[in-house]
C-alpha cells in the first residue's frame, strides 16, 4: 500500500507540475501574442504613459484604456491567457491543420492581427504535448512482447532472441572484445528481467520502467554499463547518472519542454539549403515555416498520445496519423514558398530526413545536458 501511495503521489506530482508549466505557457503565450483584456473604467488619459486617450487602445503605448480591479476578472484574465487567444485559435487552428500554407504566406505577408502569432502557438502547443504525454497511459497489449502470441510462442521468441545473443556473447569472448562482451551480457540479463516483467497479464507501464530502472542500475554495479562520450569527465558523469536513472529521466523530461526551441534553430538551416538559390526568401520566413510545422506536428503527438491512451487500435488510424506529417509538410511548402508539386515532392523528402537528424541532435543535447547538470 505504501508503495501505491508512493507512486499515486508520484504521478499526482507529475501531472500537477506539467499542469502548472501548461498554464505558464498559456500566460507566456497570450502575453507574447497580444495584451491582456482589461474592464473597468474608461480613464481619460493612460493609466501607463499619461498619453490622452481617444479609444480603447493608447495610441502611444497601446496598452488598453480599460483597467479591471476584481478577483472574478483576474480568473477571467487566467483561462482567457489559455484557452482564448481573443478567438484568434478557432481561425489559426483550422488554418494550420488544413491550409498550412496559406497560414504560412498570409502570415508572411503581413496579415497578422486574425491568427495567433507563431511563436505563442508554438510554446502553447509544445507544453500541450508535454503536459500529454505526462500521464499517458499505454495498454497492456504495448508491453507485451507479442500481444497476438499465445505465452508459450512469446517465451519461444524469447528463448529465440536469447541464443541470437549468446552466440555475439561467444563471439565477442573469441575475439577478445571486452566493452563488446559487457554490453552483450548486459543486455542479455535486461532482455531476462524485463521479459518477465512484461509477460505478466497485469504490468504496467511502471512496473516496466521500474524493471528496466533497476537493471540498469544493477548493470551499472556490475561494472556491465559501458558509457563512451569521448571526454572521460563526461563518461564518469554518465556512470553516475546512471545510479538513479529516474533522476536522469526526470531532468531529460524537464530539459525536453524548457529546452523545445532548439528545433526552430536546429531546423532552419535545413530549410536554406532547400531554397537558397531562390531570391526573396529570407531566414524569417523560414523561422516563421519551421514554429508552424513544428506545432503541427506536436499537435500529431498529442491526438497520438491520447488516442494510445484511449487503446485505439486501428492500423488507418495510425498509419493515417504517421502519413500526417509529410503530407502537412508538402502542402505547407507549396502554399508557403508558391512552388509546384515536384519541387514540393522532393523537399518534403529531404526535410523529412532532416528532421529526423535534428530531432537526433536534440536528442543528444538533451542527454548531454542531463548528464553535465
């Protein structure tokens, strides 16, 4: 019951804290995006620059005549900053699902004052996603090594996978290859513990991350855990994280959403080789392109997270939900950049590939920075 307790309050915590970083985001967002909406009295000059008034708005500062001063509007003033946008979303939202591209040049070209400006949206959606993904939940069918199996052919797949090993295990202790024969006998006692883990009919994902938690440290004890950063400060940081991989998942976790603008950066170069023979084209609509389709593409992890929660099963679904990206990408670029089907065909290849290599690069920063902090 303690451990229950323990665990209950684990994740309470969890979602508590992705909830509060959900709402700082919001706030950050409307904030960046447009000035609060203020109700009151309408004062004849500005509460802010002392400037004469002959609006709602300040026409020196801008801030809004109106000021409130009640608790009920402070609330208002909270969900507004979240949810609302002023009704920007519901314009901005169908545009970036279904006219990407046309959200992208329209933008561009200087119709701002209707959409959410990307920048919000992007920090909105990305703290979405994370505070998704911080209590979903995966079915047991996930954790399974074969959920269509019956148990007798998964511990066959198992009793399979294992000879597979023991033969690079024998092969690796021929050729005198010691890191080699570590990581393989490492990864041969993780397959055992976690196997039989996940065999069980009532695992949990906690019960398998905890499991895969423990080997690693008892790996790690074992003197199993081969770590090689190249820097041999960095490898024993490593080691040590190692000793509480929750810890070191935790920071990973905190670092992936504070440090989620990295991608608009890591992106853009990307994109200017795709066009940098092409005259009028600059890095801002680029950063503008990037914040768009990366917000897409969050908004895909989130219906993913929720529908994975939910157990929807459905190959057209998910196949459909993996296609989304790559087909928004294609229409984004020919509507953003005003090129044609082949030039958006090939592109869209090439920036698919590229973004796997800066997510990977991502990755890695990540884990640098998890490991160094």
């Amino acid at each position: 019951m303690a451990l229950v307790g323990v665990r209950m309050s684990d994740t309470i915590e969890a979602v508590g804290e992705a909830a509060g970083a959900l709402a700082t985001a919001g706030l950050a967002a409307q904030a960046l995006d447009h000035p609060s909406p203020l109700h009151g009295a309408h004062p004849a000059t500005c509460a802010n620059c002392g400037a004469a008034l002959a609006g709602p708005f300040c026409a020196q500062c801008g801030q809004r005549a109106h000021l409130h001063r009640t608790v009920g509007a402070v609330f208002h003033e909270f969900l507004h900053g979240i949810t609302h946008f002023d009704g920007k979303a519901w314009k901005t939202l169908p545009m970036l699902l279904f006219r990407p591209g046309k959200l992208t040049r329209t933008y561009i070209e200087g119709h701002r004052a209707r959409y959410i400006a990307p920048v919000p949206l992007f920090l909105l959606v990305v703290f979405t996603m994370f505070f998704v993904l911080s209590f979903v939940k995966l079915p047991t069918d996930a954790m399974e090594i074969n959920a269509a199996a019956t148990p007798a052919q998964r511990s066959a797949q198992i009793k399979m996978e294992l000879s597979r090993i023991d033969a690079e295990i024998a092969a690796a202790a021929a050729a005198g290859k010691r890191d080699a024969l570590a990581r393989l006998k490492s990864t041969r006692a993780g397959l055992v513990s976690v196997a039989n883990v996940a065999a069980k009919p009532d695992a949990s994902a906690g019960d398998l991350m905890e499991r895969v938690g423990a080997e690693i440290v008892a790996a790690n004890e074992r003197g199993e855990a081969v770590v090689r950063f190249g820097d041999p400060e960095i490898d024993a940081k490593a080691k040590a994280a190692l000793q509480n991989p929750k810890l070191f998942l935790y920071k990973l976790q905190s670092k992936a959403y504070k440090l989620s603008f990295l991608l608009v950066p890591l992106s853009m170069p990307w994109l200017w080789l795709a066009f940098f023979w092409r005259r009028g084209i600059g890095m801002y609509d680029h950063a503008i392109f990037a914040l768009y389709s990366i917000s897409f593409t969050s908004l895909m992890f989130v219906i993913g997270s929720l529908a994975l929660t939910a157990g929807i099963a459905s190959g057209a679904f998910w196949s459909v939900l993996a296609l989304a990206p790559a087909v928004h990408m294609f229409a984004q670029l020919r509507g953003a950049y005003a090129i044609g089907w082949f030039g958006a065909a090939w592109r869209t290849l090439y920036l698919s590939v590229a973004a796997i290599l800066s997510l990977s690069v991502y990755l890695v920063i990540l884990i640098l920075l998890g490991v160094l902090d």
